[in-house]
C-alpha cells in the first residue's frame, strides 16, 4: 500500500509504539498527525521528527477532541490507551477500563462522520486468558468467549467488537491486530509503569546502585517482538485486513523471564546478583501467540533476534539513564 502523500493520524503517538510508527511513517512520505494526552508519551520520543508532522496535546476521551483531528485524515492508527505495566493493569479497575473504552468509541465515531478511509485499532495479547497448565498457545479464537484478566483486556476485546460494528454497519476498512509483548526503544523506563524488558534493562543499567530483582521465580515464558517489527506488522494489517478480523501480532520465540534477565545482564557486561521476590505479581504462566493466522494473512514473520533487539534497547536506555 502506498502511504505517500497519505495523511495519516497516530494516537498515543508520542508513547513507544506510536512514536516508532510516526517515524516510520514519515520515512514512507505519509503527512503525520499525532494526538496524545502525554500522561506517558513523551514529545521527546518524537525529536528527530517534530518539525515534520503536526502534533495536537488533546483529550480523546471527548469527542470533539476526536472529531478535530480525524478532519481530512486518510488512515487512523488507534493506539491511544489507558495502559501501564503489570502493576498498573492488575489494580486499576476503572483506570484500566473507562478512557479507552470512551477513547475507542469516540474515535471510530469521529472515523465515521469525517469518512476516514481505513481504521486500524490496535488490540492486544490481554484479551486472552490462561486455560490450562503449561504453555498457552493462543489461536484468535480462544479469545471468544471472553473472558479477560483485566479490564484492560475487557476494553480491548470491547474496542474489536465495535471495529467490528462499524465494518459490517458502515463500511468503515478496520483492521484489529493484537500485540504480544512489545519491546525497543522509546518504551516508558518508569518503574511504575514499565513492562518487563525496560524494567529489567533499568535494574541492570543502575546496578549496583540498586538492586536487581525479578517479580515471581522467574520460570514465566513469554515470547517478545521487537517494535520495529511491531510496526512492520501494524502496517500490514492496515494494509492486508479491512473486515475487522483480530490477527496476533507477536512472535513464537519463548524465553523464560529468568532466562531474559541473564540475557540482559550478558549485553550489560556486568556481575549482576540476580533476586527474586516471591511476593510480587507473576502475570501469566507461559503463554505466546499463535502466529498462523498472521503468517498466512500478512505473508510476513518478525525478523529481529531476541539478542538483536535487546542490544539495541539497552543502548538506547543507557542514553536515556545518562549514568
């Protein structure tokens, strides 16, 4: 598909996926448009592009907010969320729930009534729920019925049913991938908010000066993708998917959350003590998504190794951290 010369609008694109997409997209020619509330985008994780795209500090929680920046726009990327870390998504209730779901509503309304070309909503792995010991390799279908851990998730399965609605209702081209555990440059380095790749990549930045300590025993299995393979495969499915059906977006390539922070520790070149806390939340035992669909439908699989992209984030933290 050809993006040149498109306008094209990015929510939450100052946080970590949004920015890597924006500057993606300003690479492929596209006329960018980013919303964000900045409660954790950062107008840092766009420097290299800020003279290049025009950005709006807005609420999209309110429709008119939504309304003004879908005007004349081609294609929506929908990644604004009410989202943190693990400690954030398993204790906030209404947090985790209510801005998104007022967020997804309003923008594919607003997707609606300004006859934005393609609509493209981005989902996730917490739509899916443990069902059974050992490792969960989930299908799409296994999100049905629902069934999620979090409201968070909830708020995901809710926003796929209304691209879903807006498709079959009013023609709108959605598309509706669900990504699997995200990791590279520009993710949130705040402990109270980071996921578990930037988190343990701060620990081993700042050791010895703090410690470094695993939550649970650190046998969790998890498989990651890189962000910019991520965004390659955002924007395949806008391009590839126009009827609303989920695809995973993530990778097979497992790895224990023990084995992940020796594999960090290695790139640091430090001697790390590694500790566990037994007390504090594990997430989900092993899980990964299936990635049949994706491969057959997008044609495509993550190119990046684990070891690859762990370098290339550390060394960007390591500039963030300034130690």
């Amino acid at each position: 598909m050809n993006y040149t010369d498109k306008i094209v609008l990015v929510t939450g694109g100052a946080g970590f996926i949004g920015s890597n997409l924006a500057k993606k997209l300003i690479d492929l020619g596209s006329k960018v448009i980013v919303a964000d509330n900045f409660s954790r985008g950062r107008k840092e994780n766009l420097k290299p592009i800020l003279d290049r795209i025009q950005l709006h500090h807005v609420d999209l929680t309110k429709m008119d907010s939504c309304l003004a920046v879908t005007k004349q726009v081609d294609f929506v990327f929908h990644l604004a969320a009410s989202v943190g870390g693990i400690q954030f998504i398993m204790k906030e209730n209404v947090g985790g729930l209510t801005p998104s779901l007022l967020m997804n509503t309003n923008m594919l309304e607003a997707a609606r009534i300004n006859d934005v070309e393609r609509f493209l909503f981005t989902s996730s792995a917490c739509v899916y729920r443990d069902r059974g010991e050992g490792l969960n390799r989930f299908k799409e279908e296994a999100a049905i019925p629902a069934n999620p851990l979090t409201t968070y998730g909830w708020a995901k399965i809710l926003g796929e049913i209304q691209c879903k609605s807006y498709h079959v209702d009013y023609g709108i081209k959605c598309s509706a991938p669900r990504i699997f555990n995200a990791y590279g440059e520009n993710e949130n380095l705040d402990p109270r908010w980071s996921h578990v790749i930037p988190s343990l990549i701060r620990k081993a930045i700042l050791y010895p000066r703090e410690g470094f300590t695993l939550f649970g025993d650190g046998i969790q299995e998890r498989a990651f993708i890189y962000v910019k393979d991520c965004v390659k495969g955002l924007l395949l499915n806008m391009e590839k998917v126009t009827d609303a059906e989920p695809i995973n977006l993530g990778s097979e390539e497992l790895i224990s959350i023990r084995e992940l922070a020796k594999k960090i520790v290695d790139v640091s070149g430090k001697n790390v003590q590694i500790e566990y806390d037994l007390s504090g939340p594990r997430g989900t035992d092993k899980y990964c998504a299936d990635t049949t669909r994706m491969e057959q439908v997008l044609g495509w699989i993550p190119a990046t190794p684990l070891e690859e992209g762990l370098k290339k984030t550390y060394d960007w933290a390591l500039g963030e951290l300034d130690v």
